[in-house]
C-alpha cells in the first residue's frame, strides 16, 4: 500500500470511524462477561475485516482519534468533578459499584451518552 494521507477532518471515512468506537465503547458498557464482549467487540468488527485494506486502515484512524478525544474529554470532565468534590469536602464511596450496581450502570451510562453526543457535535 502507498503512503497514505488521512484528513481528520474531512476524510469521507471520519462518520464510520466514529460509530466503530462507539460500537466498541458500547460493546463495553453492556457486556455481562467476558465471553459476551468478546463477541460483542468481534461483531462490531465484523464490517471492517471485509474493507479493502485502504478504507479499513481509514475508518481505524479515525476510530482511534475519536477515541483519544473522548478520553481526553472523560479525564476532563473526572479532573473538573474531583476537584468540586474536594472543594465541597466530598469523597466518592469507591463502593458504589457493588453496593448499587443499578445506580452505577445508570450514572456511567449517562456519563458516556454526554460525551458521545458532545463529540458528535464537532
């Protein structure tokens, strides 16, 4: 394969590597075991495997630039809440998980769905 150029910006691709990493976080959020989110993750690959290599190599740079931005979207938003729990003299239970699963999953999932839409606005 020749050298190839990828415009994060305008690629055509850029729409297809977003819902990828979208499919892949959510694949995450949604798996019982390990056995399910294997096949989850392996579904939503499914499509790329059978991509000419070019347009794969596209929609997976794209997929993992918008996964660093949403990263670096959570670290903000979890460095921003740490500091006003702080301020206000709040500790996080660090049990929540396991004493309100329910609970958890809910908070998380919004969490996700905000920055998942805030990045589909850029």
């Amino acid at each position: 394969m020749a050298s190839l150029s990828i415009d994060l910006q305008n690629d055509p691709e850029r729409h297809t590597g977003r819902q990828l990493i979208e499919h892949l976080v959510g694949s995450h959020m949604v798996a019982g075991d390990e056995v399910e989110l294997l096949h989850l993750v392996r579904h939503s690959l499914d499509d790329l495997h059978s991509m000419p290599l070019e347009r794969a190599t596209r929609v997976m740079t794209h997929a993992a630039y918008q996964g660093q931005a949403m990263i670096v979207r959570l670290l903000d938003l979890a460095t921003r809440q740490r500091a006003a729990l702080e301020d206000a003299g709040i500790h996080p239970d660090p049990e929540l998980a396991t004493r309100d699963p329910a609970r958890y999953r809910d908070i998380r999932l919004d969490v996700w769905t905000g920055i998942r839409d805030h990045q589909r606005q850029t």
